[in-house]
C-alpha cells in the first residue's frame, strides 16, 4: 500500500522477446506508453518480489506485475467522512455526497477507501457494499480477509436490514406504504438502468415519513440490490428523486459543482453479527435537505 493505495495487478502473457514497457503498452494501452515509462521510472510498477519493473528488462515467459494508480489532476472534494464505528473485523463509515467509495474515473485519493486506507492505516480494508457516488450515508467495510467472508454473506442472504431517506415529488394519487418491484436491466445509455417487462428481480419496501408542499420525505428499504435501484423504481412511479442527475434524464452538474446533492440517504444499517450473534445498528450522522427550503409547513403523512 502506498499513501492509501493498494496495488493493481496485471499478467503478461509469455513473450519471446519484447521489452517489459513494450508488452505493458500492447496489454493496456488505455494508459499510454509515456504514462508507463513515467510509473516505470518512478518505481510505482513492481514484480511479484516488489522490486521495480525496469522498462528495457525482457522477460520471455508470462510475468505478474503489480501498479499503483495516481492521477496527476485530481480534484480536491471539500468534504469531511466521518468513522462512525471500528472493531478487529468492521468499520462503519458516514460518507458524504459526491465521494466515490472506491478508486473510479476522475478520482483515486479521494475516494472513501483510500482516505480510510491512508488515515487509518488498513492495507486489507475492503467496503462489504457499495453507495453510489451521488448518495450519502453509512458504507460497511470488512477491516481483515479472515472474516471478510461472513460478513459478505449477510449481503448475499439479505441478512442485512438497510433503509434510505429521500425526497422526491409527493402525488397524493399514489398510495403508501407500497411495494414495488420490476425486472429491471442495464439501460443502452451509458451507466443508466431501467425496468423492462420480464421476470422479476428488483423489490423495495416504500413509505412516506412527511409531506411538505409539493414534496415528501420517503423512507426506502430494497430487498434487492440492483444498482440504481431507488432511483429508479422512484423514478418509475414519477416521483424522481430531488437533484437526481441520471434519472428521469441526464443532467450532471459541471465538475466542481456541489450545489444540488441528490437527496438520497443510506440511513441504517441493521444485521446481526454473524461472529458474536450480537445484534448490531448503525445510524447516519447526515441529514438531507429537510424541510425543503422552498415548500409549505411540513405535515406528518
């Protein structure tokens, strides 16, 4: 691990010939030859010992690699997480909007894991779930591989209790509590999911908590865990939630425009310790934008 970062991997497959930053450029060409040379030098691709990669080195059989991923613009989120729980085996985490929990696209060192990585000093830290980058509220990380199995089976059994607050448009014609479920599948548009006729696979629990004007703070338990699924079961319904940049249309703000949060909370987190049998809960320190500023007196729903 370096400064929070954990290595990549990459195996070459047997060549005759060729120089290590010649076979590298051919095998992963998104990250350019110059951009391997430059890690090169700098020490940051290793071999299986650890020991640096050097560009002109010629190795004829398969070799396994190891690279440390760095962006050298990456933008600064002006935004604080905060450790909410850590024992030998857990670490619960209260993340704000905009940050990525892993290493993605514009950003690496601020991401959730590797500020955690590097504040805490957790080489083995891997998060049991994931949030969207959009969505604020609790991350569930295993702090060690040995028990990291047990904790992902509480996922996969839906074992583990989770609930979300939004905002979203209130339609007094739709009925609460509710449950909704779809098939819903991957959308042509980049990232985007929709719900499509077929076989169910997405199911969320819905209710309304209050109702102010012209919108409603909903409380939102998937029983599945489709990506986007709140989002777009929400949307589905016309109650899109509020700021939501993908749903019912693109609309991503600017880089560095912090201005409209989706209004979209992971809340709780409910489970019983598959270790100690302990029953465990866990609540959000976050809250979202509520009353919403430009509504009427809230009533209860």
């Amino acid at each position: 691990m370096r400064n929070g970062v954990s290595p990549s991997c990459v195996v070459l497959p047997a060549h005759h010939a060729a120089p290590l930053l010649d076979r590298l450029a051919t095998h992963l060409p998104v990250v350019g030859r110059d951009e391997w040379l430059a890690r090169m030098l700098a020490g940051d691709v290793v071999d299986a010992q650890g020991q640096p990669a050097r560009p002109e080195q010629v190795v004829k059989g398969s070799v396994r690699l190891f690279y440390y991923r760095h962006l050298p613009n990456e933008p600064e989120l002006p935004f604080e997480h905060q450790v909410l729980y850590q024992d030998e085996h857990l670490l619960v985490a209260d993340k704000p909007h905009f940050m990525p929990v892993t290493p993605t696209g514009r950003y690496v060192q601020q991401s959730l894991l590797v500020r955690l990585k590097r504040q805490l000093g957790l080489p083995d830290l891997s998060p049991l779930h994931r949030i969207d980058r959009d969505t604020a509220g609790l991350v569930l990380f295993s702090v060690q591989p040995r028990t990291r199995g047990a904790y992902q089976a509480l996922f996969r059994e839906r074992s583990m209790a989770k609930a979300y607050d939004a905002v979203a448009p209130w339609n007094a014609d739709i009925a609460f509590p509710r449950e909704h479920r779809s098939r819903m599948e991957e959308s042509p548009q980049f990232f985007r999911m929709h719900e499509v006729p077929g076989e169910l696979n997405s199911h969320t629990h819905m209710a309304v908590q209050a109702v102010q004007g012209p919108w409603a703070l909903y409380r939102l338990e998937p029983v599945s865990g489709k990506r986007h699924q709140l989002r777009v079961h929400m949307a589905a319904l016309g109650l899109p939630l509020r700021n939501d940049p993908f749903y019912p249309e693109v609309n991503d703000p600017p880089e560095g425009d912090y201005s409209r949060p989706l209004q979209l909370l992971a809340r709780s987190l409910r489970f019983t310790d598959p270790l100690t049998g302990q029953e465990l809960h866990f609540e959000s320190q976050l809250r979202l934008q509520w009353p919403v500023a430009d509504a009427t007196t809230p009533v209860a729903a």
